[in-house]
C-alpha cells in the first residue's frame, strides 16, 4: 500500500510538472521537453503580420499592414487625412526571415525582404506611354540576448519572451527603372537608385522587445506583440507628436 501511494505521488507530480508546461493558449497539454529547450533552435519566419496605424500632431495618419507567408511578402499603406488620401500596395518576396535562439541565451534576428511596385500610364500631350518599376531592398540585422520573463500581473511565468538588441542595423535599397516609350514602339531607359542605411549599438536593456508565446510547441512558436507608442519631440520652435498603435504576430517553423 505504501509503494503504490508513492507511486500515486510520483505520477501526481511529473502530471503537474508536464501541466505546468503549458502557459501559451495553444500550447500543448503537456511535453517531455522544457520551454527552454523547445525555445531554442534556428527558427524560419514563417507568417508574419503586422497592422501600425501612425497618427501625427497635424491630424495626417497612415494604416501600414505587413503580411508575410511563406516566401511571399505585401504590404498596404493607406494614408489618411492627407490632401489626397491613397492607398498604395507593393508585393514582393522574402529572401531570409529568421530568428535563432541560442542556448546561451545569444538571439539573431535576419530580416532580408524586396518589395516591387509597377505603374504605367500615357501623357495626353506626347503620346508618351510611362513605366516606371520601383523596387526596394529592406535588410535588417540585430544581435542580442533573450530570456524568458518571470509572472507579473495576469502574466505567467515563462509566459513572455523578452529580445534585448545590442546592434540593429538596417538598411534600404531602392532602385527605379523608367522606360518611355514613344508611338513607334522605341524605348529610352532610366536608373536610379539610392541606399539608406542606419547602424545603432545599444548598451544591454537600452533596447527591447517583449512577445507574449501563445504557442510553444517543438517545431512551432506563435508570438504576438501590441504596439501602443508615443513619442512627443519639443524645442523652441514648439512641438510635435507621434503616436502609433497595433498589432504584430509572427509564426516561427524550425529550420
């Protein structure tokens, strides 16, 4: 009887220890791996979305929807209260969108993404028809830390995953291809192109993200991540402000 009530216990606690596994709202009932260990590895990109709406002091806003899929990228700006309101949509495609997690607790984040818009259109006067293709490059690099954050308020622990960038650096290629074409059919062809790049290093803490893990699972994460910034800029000239609210979720596979 006693065997079989430390038995009893025994499977009682590895029950609650498997059960206590489980703090993301799709993760799985129980897993022989910690999260820890789940967490780690070299994860692809695999879904992203992002929806920021950026509203500025003078009442002119934006609505920039981001989604990724796979190896297909769009994105839609929508901007409101302008002189001419637009709505402006590019596709392209995803060349590296990853994030590896390391043991050690060393995060790396590669964001390397074209964006391609075409448009056309004929001059009344010259009869001239007007291409132009406008392609972009974005690239980003961030090297960091990451860590699991402790229960705090309706947070679990273990519930949230904090990425503390020490470098991030980004950049922009934008290139764009005019061709004119006149009624005979013969063609006059134009480049242009320009990078802006911008490199930070940030002391450890200066700069972090916090995801909430709503899925923790061997080969899938699930993050989700709200946006609400402020930002208010003063001098003696007066003031502007800037503020911004979403949503961002991405869907990590490993590799």
């Amino acid at each position: 009887m006693k065997k079989l009530l430390i038995i009893l216990l025994s499977v009682g606690v590895v029950f609650t220890s498997f059960y206590s596994c489980k703090k993301g709202a799709n993760d799985p009932f129980f897993s022989f791996r910690t999260r820890k260990a789940r967490m780690v590895g070299k994860w692809d990109i695999s879904n992203y979305s992002e929806s920021i709406k950026t509203v500025y002091d003078n009442g002119e806003a934006n609505q920039r929807d981001l989604t990724i899929k796979g190896k297909k990228v769009k994105e839609t700006i929508n901007y409101i209260n302008t002189v001419h309101d637009t709505s402006i949509t590019t596709s392209g495609e995803i060349n590296d969108f990853s994030l590896n997690i390391d043991k050690d607790g060393i995060a790396d984040l590669t964001m390397n993404y074209t964006l391609t818009k075409d448009s056309s259109g004929t001059d009344d006067n010259t009869g001239l028809t007007i291409t132009t293709t406008t392609t972009r490059i974005y690239k980003t690099r961030a090297k960091g830390t990451w860590n699991f954050l402790a229960g705090i308020d309706d947070y679990k622990n273990k519930e949230r995953l904090s990425l503390v960038w020490e470098t991030y650096n980004t950049s922009i290629n934008t290139v764009v291809l005019r061709v004119i074409t006149d009624d005979n059919g013969a063609e006059t062809r134009t480049n242009y192109s320009d990078i802006t790049a911008t490199e930070h290093k940030y002391a450890n803490g200066e700069r972090a993200e916090v995801w909430k893990i709503d899925e923790l699972k061997n080969k899938e994460v699930i993050l989700m991540q709200d946006v609400n910034f402020l930002e208010v800029a003063t001098d003696t000239s007066g003031g502007t402000t800037t503020q911004q609210t979403g949503t961002k979720t991405m869907t990590l596979t490993q590799q």
